[in-house]
C-alpha cells in the first residue's frame, strides 16, 4: 500500500474508504480519494465534533489517495516479440539478427531476396498493374492488397492516439499518422530492418543478377524475357507485362529454303546454306547489353506454427498466403481510459512458436523457411536454390542452366544434347556424328587375285586386310577407288608454299554412262571429276544471297521466273548474311525475259539450287542443299567437337 498524491494520475488500484472495498484494474484508474467517513464508523475516520479524549481542530481536508501495489516479474504476453526480440516501446519489437516483421517472426534469407537496406518490408514495381498482371501467381481468398491506395507497403500506415504525460497530474493526447513506419532492428550496423523485394526470373550461375553477369553463348538465352519476335521469326518467351527486359536475341538464320521465296517453284525441299558451322545455321543467340531486371513479383507469406495454439480472431487462417503479416496478425488495439480492445489475438502455450515463412524470398520460387535456410521449389537445389536439376544428363558438355533444360555446347542439339550438328550433308549413307563431322560408309573392297578358296586381297593394308573403299570426303561425297597404280599427294611436296597448289587429282568415275565401241576409247582417259572442291561437293550450285538464282514457277499456260540477289553481303568468317531490306526480287514472265544478269556464259539461266555434274550426280545422288560460298570450292574442313574428341577416340 502506498499514499500518493490527491490529483496524480495513476493506473494503480485504491481502496474506497465508504466501504473498504477495492477498484477495478484500469488503464487509468478514477481518483477515489480516502475520505473522512465509512457507511460503518471505522477507527480511523476523521472527527468533525467534539469527542471524549479528542483534542481540536475537529476538522479534516483530502490529501492524499491510498493505493494498493504489489512487485511482479512481468514477461511479455501472447504477443510478445518472438525469437529473442525486444519489446522497445508499446506495440513496437526491435529484432535479432535473422528475424524481422512487426512481432520478428518472418525469417531473414541473406542468400535470397532480402535486401538489408529495403526501407519497406516488401517491395514491388510499385504500380497498380502489378497486382492485375501477377494474381494468377498469388494465393487465393485475399482480403486486401498492398496496391497505391496503401502505398505498395506493409509497414503501418495508420491514425494512432499518442499520449504524453506533461506533468503527474495531465495527460496530453493527439491524433498522429504513422506513414510507412520502419521495423526496428537490433543490430549495430542497421537500426532498421531491410525487406524482401522478390523475382520470379531464373537466378543461376548463367545469369546472376547479383555479380551482373549474364552467359554469352550461341545456345544460351534467359526463358525470362518480355515476348517479342526474334530476327528468325520464331518467339521463345511468352511472358508479358512482367517487366522482363530481354537480355538475349536470336540472329536470322543463315539456312534458307525454297519455299521462304516461292511456294510453287520447279524446284523443291532445296536448301540454301551460308555458314560451314552447323550449331549457326538456325541462328545463334546474343546478349543485347541490357540489364537484368527482376521485374514483377509479390511476396507472401505464410503463418507455420508448432506447439498448441488458438486463433480466436483475425482475417486470415494459418496456412493462407498473405501480403502482409502486420495487417493480418498484429492485434487491432483500441484503448479508453477503462481498459483494452482488441480484435484478433493468438492465445498461445510456453510451446508454441510460430514463423511467418516467406515464399519467394529464395530464389527461383524459393521459399525462406528459417534464418539462412531456403526450401527449393521442385527443380532446383542447393542453398540458396539457383541450381537446377534435370533428370537426363546433359552429354557433350552441355549445361543443365534452367530445371531439365540444357543449354548445349556448340555443334550439338537435343534435349540432352546427343544430336550432333553438321553445316553439310554427310551423302551416301554417311552420318554426322560430331560438330560438322561425317562418318563415311565404308567397307572391304572384293578384289581378289583367283587363287583356289576365294584369293588373296589385290589392294591390301598392311596387315594384309582389304583396304577400305566406299565414300570419303567431309560429305561422304568422294569415292574411294583402291585400284590406283600409286599414292600422290593433292600438294606440290616442291613448292615452298605447297599447302597453297593444289595438285590436279582425279579421273572418271564408273557412271555407266559412257559408251565406247573403239579398240581404245580415249574418252575414258578424260579428267571427269577431281580434287577442286566442285566435282564431289553437295553444296555447288546457284544461290539466293551471294550468286542469285531464278525459280521458275509453274503456270497454267505457260512458266515464269523470281529472280533473287542479296545487294549487300555480310560476310563474316563462318558465314554470310543478307543486310536488312537488301535482298531484291525480280519477276520475268517468260524465259526470254530473264537477263543476261542471271545467266551463264553459256546462257543458261542461273536456276536456284544445287547443280553438279550430271554424270557425278547419277552416282552419288542429288543434294538438296547448295552454297557456292560454304559448301562449295572446299579445301580445307574444320570438324570435330570444339571441347573434346565427342566419344570418337577410336573412329
């Protein structure tokens, strides 16, 4: 019991002197002073008459109040500030390291999206697009939305009553509006905690948003970029309105088809080809120069609890995703001078504890589920959940960049990168079995000398085995003929410069077509096809972009001709491509018409797609792909896998 002053204001309880009886607990308690008197006269009232052994003054006046109080040990209560948070000031918590949110049960992610220097608690593309364009990422049943109306944020924007004592006996009370309130932290280098600001875009060692680096690779693109239609025609991203600035393109192809110019041609399936790499003829990928950006997303959380615990109000239920913790589980507090309201309150055991864990606060849909520690979303691992996971191994150097994607290493294609790419055709039962590599058919020749049980082999190996023939040749186009009188080398060994005279080799290959009654037919001493890079090749003939050429296209009546020519050629070291807008057409109805411009010096008419020799062609078969530039007047190949010998030690 303690006497205090007769107009302090306190919340303590008095004893009424009418009928001893006590007050009720108050914020602040009504002043109920000692009086002089009681229902029952009590040895302790005052005397305002004379009395028998009482000396004067009989007179009395209120001085003090009497209350009753008692020491106690007090901890903070079901909404206190949870894991080793402090409660600074009313309804304020100051967080450790790891934790934040209003009551500290949000963890913190360092390895993800938390952005220690955030002045909000979350943080978006602050526009009310947004929310329109990401809901069908959201959780369902929302009740509200941090849209412009509350400022994008969900730290406290509201009116409060604030109340300062000016003296022990006045109370001074206003109304203050708390705009975007920051949590506080507990630590010395921030008083403030940061906040999350999500991305829904692929983080992975290929594009890391965070060191700004971003793969520049022939086969690499980001699967996160606004939709837009790439230089060959094709889209590859789909998303829009998210803010995804694209950071890759795709060039043209540099394979055309007859059918890109003229559907109903003379011709058909002709292929025109301008590079001697095959990983580049569909195109390659570039990086534009443009930033990563980690355009929309909104975070949300989800209230996870252990222990016993009774949610008795509040306008979400565990397990509902919400934007903002602060509004769906801070206790809404009303206060009169008689005691507290309050709207939602979790009644909790010493047991319970609760997290508000944040979904997308790790990367690539990660989830933040305790300080430092990210629950991966399905097709992604590791700490901080930028490693993808694919199934199927991605073979020859491939990367597993995006869940079972692989990015694969130049000349090689396929979902786990197992198809090999070649810029030619491999001809003749030929396959191509590594970057621009052809495996021939090749097999035992069966000449035979006649002795009794089959022979010996006349053109033999060393080991005395049948020397191989078949088809040889980067395009499996060149014969093999075993039955030469002697090796020669298609190099003058003399001259000092020899890798650049080419020796004429050749002679005429077995067509059937050549008739000859004669005792000596010299016709066959003639040199029909030989070592120029022409005779054999799948890639001679007239093309659209570097030569030009002309399809004849079908009529009723009569035929008529589209005329092409690139006006200007970008020709690069592995390929050529045509300059915006400089490819011209020509049309000519008749094949009188057509120009000395697109024919030969024999005046044959410059006809779009492959043309090699007639009586070569018999034989081998007829391509369907021509370039006069890449596949054609070959002496040199680079071939092979550009990492390593693709499996191929022993071919």
């Amino acid at each position: 019991m303690i006497e205090l002053r007769r107009d302090v204001i306190s919340h303590y309880q008095y004893i009424s002197s009418l009928d001893n009886s006590i007050s009720h607990h108050f914020r602040y308690s009504p002043k109920i002073p000692y009086d002089w008197y009681s229902r029952e006269r009590l040895p302790w009232n005052s005397f305002d008459a004379p009395q028998p052994d009482i000396t004067q003054p009989f007179k009395h006046e209120i001085d003090r109040q009497v209350a009753l109080v008692s020491y106690h040990n007090v901890t903070q209560g079901a909404y206190m500030c949870a894991n080793g948070g402090s409660c600074v000031a009313p309804d304020v918590c100051s967080c450790p390291k790891g934790w934040m949110g209003f009551d500290c049960r949000v963890p913190v992610c360092d390895q993800g999206y938390y952005e220690p220097d955030l002045p909000s608690f979350v943080k978006g593309v602050d526009s009310d697009d947004e929310l329109d364009t990401f809901q069908r990422f959201l959780g369902p049943n929302r009740q509200y939305y941090l849209d412009s109306s509350r400022a994008f944020s969900s730290n406290p924007s509201v009116s409060a009553s604030v109340e300062r004592f000016v003296n022990a006996t006045t109370i001074e009370r206003k109304l203050v509006v708390l705009n975007s309130t920051r949590y506080l932290a507990m630590r010395d280098e921030h008083q403030f905690q940061g906040g999350y600001e999500c991305s829904i875009r692929s983080v992975t060692e290929w594009e890391d948003y965070r060191s700004g680096f971003l793969l520049d690779h022939p086969n690499f693109y980001s699967r996160f970029m606004d939709e837009k239609v790439e230089a060959d025609g094709a889209r590859y991203s789909h998303w829009n309105g998210m803010h995804f600035p694209p950071t890759h393109r795709k060039t043209a192809k540099l394979t055309k088809y007859d059918h890109e110019y003229v559907k109903l041609s003379s011709t058909a399936n002709i292929t025109f080809v301008y590079t001697d790499r095959g990983y580049m003829m569909d195109g390659v990928w570039e990086v534009t120069g443009v930033n990563w950006e980690k355009g929309l997303c909104i975070m949300e959380f989800e209230r996870q609890c252990e222990g016993d615990f009774n949610l008795v109000t509040t306008k979400e239920l565990p397990g509902l995703l919400v934007q903002d913790t602060d509004e769906s589980f801070r206790p809404k507090v009303e206060y009169d001078d008689k005691r507290t309201y309050i709207v939602g309150r979790w009644f909790a055991t010493k047991n319970e504890h609760c997290v508000d864990v944040a979904h997308r606060g790790c990367y690539n849909n990660g989830t933040c589920v305790a300080p430092n520690k990210c629950q991966c979303s399905l097709g992604w691992s590791g700490s901080d959940c930028s490693i993808p996971v694919c199934e199927t191994p991605c073979l020859h150097n491939g990367n597993c960049t995006n869940p079972n994607t692989c990015t694969c290493e130049r000349g090689w294609a396929g979902s786990d990168c197992s198809i090999a790419l070649c810029a030619q055709q491999c001809n003749n039962g030929g396959k191509c079995v590594a970057p621009d590599t052809c495996q021939c058919q090749q097999w035992e020749n069966e000449w035979r000398d006649g002795r009794i049980g089959g022979g010996v082999p006349i053109f033999k190996r060393p080991n005395g085995d049948p020397q191989f023939t078949g088809w040889t040749g980067y395009d499996c186009s060149t014969p093999i003929c075993v039955q030469a009188e002697r090796f020669r080398t298609n190099v003058d060994q003399n001259t000092f410069n020899s890798a650049d005279v080419v020796v004429p080799l050749g002679g005429r290959v077995g067509d059937g077509i050549l008739q000859c009654n004669s005792v000596q037919c010299p016709e066959y001493d003639e040199m029909l096809t030989q070592n120029d890079g022409k005779s054999f090749q799948s890639g001679c003939g007239w093309d659209v972009l570097e030569t030009g050429c002309c399809f004849e296209v079908a009529n009723e009546d009569s035929s008529s001709f589209k005329c092409y020519r690139c006006g200007h050629l970008e020709i690069g070291y592995n390929n050529a491509t045509c300059s915006h807008g400089s490819l011209k057409e020509w049309i000519f109805d008749s094949i009188s018409t057509v120009p000395l411009a697109f024919r030969t010096s024999f005046g044959e008419i410059f006809r779009c797609g492959p043309s090699l020799n007639p009586k070569v062609s018999e034989v081998i078969g007829s391509s369907t792909s021509t370039s006069n530039m890449f596949l054609c007047n070959q002496f040199e190949w680079e071939q092979g896998d550009f990492i390593d010998s693709a499996g191929l030690e022993s071919a």
